[in-house]
C-alpha cells in the first residue's frame, strides 16, 4: 500500500441509550455528526486506506460516509473484538501502521492522534494505545501496570477486581498497531462469557507473542470522555464548544461571557473582535477584524467585514461589509449583501436585496428582492411589496434616492436617482430621477 498508515473506524454500536432512530455515530455534537470528528481524525494521518465497521441496519452511516471510507459490514454483533475482525481481509500483507478508533470518540484532538502516532513509532511498539487519569473512572476500562510501570493489559470494569477498580488511568479507545501484530492478536482472541470478543484483549495477546505495549496519557482529560446518552451528549456539546471559544481567545478575540456562546465548527473570528453573552455563530460564519456582536445574535453563513455592529440581530447567509451596522433585533437573510458603511435600524428586515454604499435602512422597514444605490435613504416603516401571490418581484432604487416613512413600493418598479417619495406613499410606478411623488397612488408633484 502506498502510505504506511491505515485508519479502522469502529461504528456498528447501536446506542440503544441514545433512545433514536437515528444511528448514535450520527448525532451532532457542536455542530458535526460524532462520526464527522473521526473521519477528520483518520483524514489527517493521510492513510491508505479507512475502514469503516458498520452494523445491521446501518444505510444511513453508509450514506454519510460516501467515498471517505470503506464500509466494512459486521452482520453479528459479537463485541469490539469481532468488529475489528471483520477487517482482516483489508490488512492481509500490510505491514505498516494501523489506527483503530471508536466512531464516537469525538472529543479526541486530530493533534493527539497524531502525536499518538508519533510516539508510537518513536517507541517501536507492536501497539501503543491512548490513556487518561480522571476522578471517576466509573465505567471505563483501567490499564494495568507492572512494577516498572509498562503496561500490562485492559480491564474492563465488569472483568476487575475491587483493586483494580480503583485505578484511575483509564483507556481512551484509541489504538496504534503494528498491522502484522494487530492480524495475530485478532486472529487469536477468545470469547468471553456470552460470546463476545473484546478489542482490549488484542493488548494482552501482543505481549503474549512477545511484543511491546505502551502508553501516552492525554494530559486533558476530557479527550477521553464517553457519550452513551443524551446527557453525555449535551456534556461534549459544551466541551467541545468551550474548546473552539478559548481557541479563538487565544487569537485575539474577546468573550464577555464565554460559556454562552455558541461557535460552529468552521466558524473564523478575526482579531480585537467583541462576542457578548448568548451570541450564536454558526454555518461558517467569518467574523473580520474589530466587529463586536452583541448580545442575543444569530449569525449563520454570515460574512462580516472590518469594523461591523451587530446588535441582537439575525443574519443568515448575507454579506455586510466594512463598518455596517444593524439592529437592534434586524433580520437579515436570504443571500443579502450590504456595502460598506451601510445602516439597518430596529426591527428592520432585509431579504435577497443589495444596499449601495452609505445607505440607511430606517428601523420597522421590509426590502424585499431590491438593490439599491449609494446613499439611499429607506425611512422608517418602508415596504417594498415584493409578493403579488403568486410570484416575487424586484425594485431598484437609484442612488441617494429618498424614501419616506410609511412609504410603499408595489413591485415591480424602478425608482430614479435622487428622487423622493414622500411619506406614507404607495408607488405603482416608476419614478423618473430626481422626481418627487406622494399620495395613494403617488403621484408627481414635481423635481427637485
């Protein structure tokens, strides 16, 4: 094989805990199903080759993976050990590295993987596998020592004895083998009572044909921790989430109240920006340097230049660009952009419309479907009736035009540059430039 790594991600668990029709690998955590975060773990190694080990009924586990892996299906469920068996055909004559992790285990870092890697290599070990101490190893398996401290095996907590229960250095799941070493190991493990084949006694079949185990504890405990349900799963939202804030702490960014906020996985925040309490910022947002988000904001798919105030606001999939202001409580969706400097006011919303330079939305207004000028003036309660019932219809106004609060615009319709419309007007028709129209229906009463 052309790399000297192959990646075997274990994903046939049920997760009846989980109480779900959805596979539990494909719950999200902070915004990526479980399975996503080994995926990207298994991807930066650059392997050969990933396995996927999938159970019965796992269609939608299969769909999610497309080309990224191979589906390796497990129709028994017989334990981790079998799982894993269920590769060998795919490790005949590999002589390289192989990585074996759990599907769930969301909350390794892609660094200490390949620091495990690494170590691994460096210590010439048949297999080297990732540890943690914790407080409360409840549930986990604990690694055993010898008196010089190499490792001597896994215990599984229902396997231990009361001593051994009260080791607190406990297995993460995640496993480098020597590929030749792993076939053996597999190739030689026994039922346990019930039938089941532990992945874990692969450790103490490599030391029975002579060969070394080692260990690198994690110093972040929180790595190793578990999710069988839907509190463990809230728990690891928050970690996780808490992990991405003080990642862009350290960039430069400031969080008056960290542990309410919410980042999304691909979301980029540029330095000397301000997030307040309660923010969102999620589907790839990108914040640029020096904006401050206020409390309460939705952001999602939001692209953000220099210098941008947002205040309570909901932007989704639009563009403001430097020095934009909007909100407070602004709704500002479907594909927008607004150059720069524009203002948006309270409880104004904007959809699929472009906004020149210097212009200002007044606060209770609608533009709907719209691109407008440089300069232009939207006065407060302004609505651009883009809907006629059946079909959507644009405007466009010219620059530094004047729209008067409570004005109207029935689309579709152009309204010419440095015109006016005056308050409360309903316009059915165009307005040449530099013209000025009121009443019901407007009509000109001459030009500026």
């Amino acid at each position: 094989m052309a790399s000297s790594t192959v990646a075997i991600l274990l994903a046939a668990g049920e997760g009846t805990r989980m109480v779900s029709k959805t596979p539990k690998v494909l719950h999200e955590v902070a915004g990526l199903p479980m399975l996503e975060y080994a995926l990207r773990n298994a991807e930066r190694l650059s392997p050969s080759r990933i396995l996927a080990v999938l159970g019965a009924g796992s269609s939608q586990v299969r769909s999610y993976l497309g080309k990224r892996a191979v589906p390796v299906p497990q129709s028994k469920r017989r334990g981790t050990g079998h799982a894993a068996q269920q590769t060998l055909p795919y490790l005949r004559g590999f002589k390289g590295d192989v990585l074996v992790i759990h599907a769930d285990a969301c909350l390794v870092r892609p660094q200490t993987v390949l620091a495990l890697r690494q170590f691994h290599r460096l210590q010439g070990s048949e297999v080297t596998l990732l540890t943690a101490r914790v407080d409360s190893p409840f549930g986990y398996g604990r690694i055993l020592r010898g008196g010089q401290g190499e490792v001597m095996g896994i215990v599984e907590e229902k396997d231990a004895t009361d001593p051994q229960r009260r080791l607190n250095e406990i297995n993460a799941g995640v496993y480098f083998f020597k590929g030749p070493a792993l076939t053996k190991a597999l190739l030689a493990l026994k039922p346990r009572e019930g039938g089941e084949l532990y992945l874990t006694d692969t450790v103490h079949g490599v030391l029975s044909q002579g060969g070394k185990a080692q260990a690198l504890m994690v110093p972040d405990r929180t790595e190793v921790f578990g999710i069988n349900d839907r509190a463990q799963l809230a728990q690891a939202h928050r970690l996780l989430n808490l992990r991405r804030v003080e990642d862009h702490q350290r960039e430069g960014v400031t969080f008056l109240d960290p542990f309410s906020v919410e980042l999304g996985p691909d979301v980029t925040i540029g330095r000397d920006c301000v997030i307040e309490g309660g923010v969102k910022l999620l589907g790839g947002t990108g914040l640029g340097q020096d904006c401050r988000v206020g409390s309460g904001s939705f952001l999602s798919g939001a692209k953000l230049g220099r210098g941008v105030i947002v205040k309570a606001s909901r932007i989704v999939d639009s563009e403001l660009k430097d020095g934009c202001d909007a909100g407070p409580f602004a709704h500002i969706r479907g594909g927008c952009v607004l150059e720069a400097g524009v203002h948006v006011g309270t409880n104004a919303e904007l959809k699929t419309a472009r906004v020149g330079p210097g212009s200002k939305v007044g606060h209770f207004s609608y533009v709907g479907d719209a691109v407008l000028g440089r300069e232009v003036n939207v006065g407060a309660g302004c609505v651009f009736a883009n809907f006629d019932g059946k079909r959507k219809h644009a405007c466009r106004v010219g620059e530094k035009a004047f729209l008067g609060s409570n004005s109207t615009l029935v689309a579709p319709l152009s309204v010419g540059a440095r015109s006016v419309v005056g308050a409360g007007a309903v316009v059915t028709r165009d307005v040449p430039a530099r013209a000025t129209v009121i009443g019901v229906p407007a009509k000109p009463v001459g030009r500026k």
